[in-house]
C-alpha cells in the first residue's frame, strides 16, 4: 500500500509499504480521510518535542486525525466491527497501569500515540491499525470529513468543558487555528458568550472581562496575558503548546483565585463530540480547506501552497 513517510528534516516521500495484519485485539481500517495538523507540521521541520526525547524518531508515519471503515479484525475482535465506519483514540495505552485502569489512558506513561509516539504507525497511508478498544463506531451522520474532525474535535470539547461554564457567561478564545475555532463553535453551541481572539486583538481586549480564556494558541507570552484577561475566580485552561518555554507570574493567579487547567488528549471527549457533529449543532467542516493525496502532503507541511484561509488541510490516501 502506499503510505507518507517523513525520513528526516524536510525530508518525505510517498512509499510502497507492506499491508498492516490484523494482530489479536486489533483491527485494519482503510482509511477514508485524515487531517493534517501543526504536530505533523513539527515533525516535518524536526521541532516536535518526541524527537529531542527519544520517544519518536526518522523515518515516522504520521496522521493521528482520521476515519474509515473496518476491513479486517484479528483474533479476539468482535465480526461486527468489520465493514463499520470508525475513527479512534490516538492515545493508546498499555491497558493494565493504574492510569490505564482508572480510564486515564492518555496519561499512560507506556502510551503509543497513532502517528505520533512509540513507532505506532499514523494514518496517512491507504490502511492503518488500530486497537479494538480504541475505536469508535460514527453515524451515518457523521460523514469521513466530520470522522476526521473528530479527534481534535474532543481535544476542543475537552477544553471548553474544563472552563466550567453555564450559559451566558462570557468565554475569551485566544488563538484562531483549528482548535480555537473548534473551541468557539462548541462553546457558542453551548450557550457562552463566545469571543475568538487573534494577536492583532490582543491590546483591544479588557482586562478582568472574561469567567473562563481558553489559551489555543502557540504564543509564548499568551500563558500570561490569559492570567491577565480571565476575571478574578475565573478559570484559564491551556490547550496550545508554545515551542519556547512560557513564563507566567504565579503570584497573579494566587491573587486573583484563578484555576487553571491543562489539556492533553481527546480520549474522554471522543463520544461527546460524535454526539455533537451527528446532531447538526456543531459543524466544523467549513474549516477544512481542501482534500488532497498522498502526494501533496509534503508541500502542505512546507507551506508551500494556499488553499484558502480555513485552517485544516485533509488527506483522501486513496486520491
């Protein structure tokens, strides 16, 4: 099958790789869509933080973004699994630590991430395999390009659950990529009054004036300025990932009796948001730009075309 292969530093090639099998508690998807996002983006210049730590390395498959229908389950599967449209979990965990136990398998310190950690192999190939108890079954409502919205979809619905909100109470949105406007559109689905802030907003917005930023952004100095804009006994959930260190004074958010919360992972949100997209109350799909294949994923890593000003690129492995 052919598959996207990132071998080093700006450095890919589309592959003929041999066919995944079907292990025991496994499954074989052919993949329909997958999303392109800003970690397969670090993983192409060489910048994403697993490289530097040993727990990823060249050559490395990326795409953790995905859905398609089941075409093979191994030993010990449920048969009805098979021909079923899906998507997954991309944190996959070892199943027996405590963590693992408690339904906190994305914090597992043995963890494999699909296209991401520990060698498990992504989806931007024509198949992908996957752990039974990582899938999820989508409604015929849900089509592939929603399927595919799905993980960072539950990263988003994660997010703007934690700012604890009830309805008409005023959300700030800092960052207008795709998990900030995923953020915003579920928060506005939700009832917040919901504000999306890009960095040219920043010096316009009111200090104090909102119960709950949620920090979406990769800005380094955007840690801060959520401590600065959140109301006293508000909550600040941080979401983006800086790639240098941020600096925030602790003495602000003890002062102000702020909460503050950190996001890792759709795992928990995975249900909630199919639920959303199959009811119609979110639709996201106008932030995909444009489907392409296998073979234009290493210019759209580049940034070496535009496709428009929405923020989501998807991959058709089979186009």
């Amino acid at each position: 099958m052919r598959a996207f292969v990132i071998t080093g530093p700006f450095s890919a090639e589309v592959r003929d790789v041999e066919e995944p099998v079907a292990r025991p508690g496994e499954v074989v998807v052919a993949v329909e869509r997958a999303g392109v996002c800003g970690t397969d983006v670090e993983f192409f210049s060489g910048e994403m933080a697993y490289l530097k730590t040993g727990e990823a390395s060249y050559p490395i498959r990326i795409g953790h973004e995905w859905s398609g229908t089941v075409s093979a389950v191994g030993d010990g599967v449920d048969p009805t699994w098979l021909g079923r449209r899906v998507t997954g979990d991309t944190m996959l965990g070892c199943q027996r630590c405590e963590r693992c136990r408690a339904g906190r398998a994305y914090l597992c310190a043995d963890r494999q991430e699909i296209g991401i950690r520990h060698g498990w192999p992504g989806a931007l190939a024509e198949k992908l395999p996957v752990p039974a108890f990582a899938l999820q079954p989508l409604p015929s409502t849900v089509d592939a390009t929603l399927g595919a919205l799905v993980e960072p979809g539950a990263n988003a619905l994660r997010a703007v659950r934690a700012a604890g909100l009830d309805p008409g109470q005023r959300l700030l949105v800092v960052g207008p990529g795709t998990i900030g406007r995923l953020v915003a559109l579920i928060a506005e689905s939700y009832g917040f009054q919901t504000h999306l802030l890009g960095p040219s907003g920043w010096d316009t917005v009111p200090r104090d004036g909102f119960d709950a930023v949620i920090d979406a952004s990769n800005g380094d100095e955007v840690p801060a300025l959520a401590v600065d804009l959140v109301a006293p006994g508000g909550r600040i959930v941080y979401i983006g990932l800086s790639e240098a260190p941020s600096l925030v004074d602790t003495r602000r958010i003890v002062l102000k009796d702020v909460t503050v919360v950190g996001i890792l992972g759709g795992s928990s949100g995975l249900t909630g948001i199919i639920e959303l997209y199959a009811s119609g109350a979110v639709d996201p799909r106008p932030l995909v730009a444009a489907t392409v294949g296998l073979d234009d994923v290493a210019e759209v890593l580049a940034g070496q075309r535009s496709w428009g000003s929405a923020p989501k690129i998807h991959v058709d492995p089979h186009g």
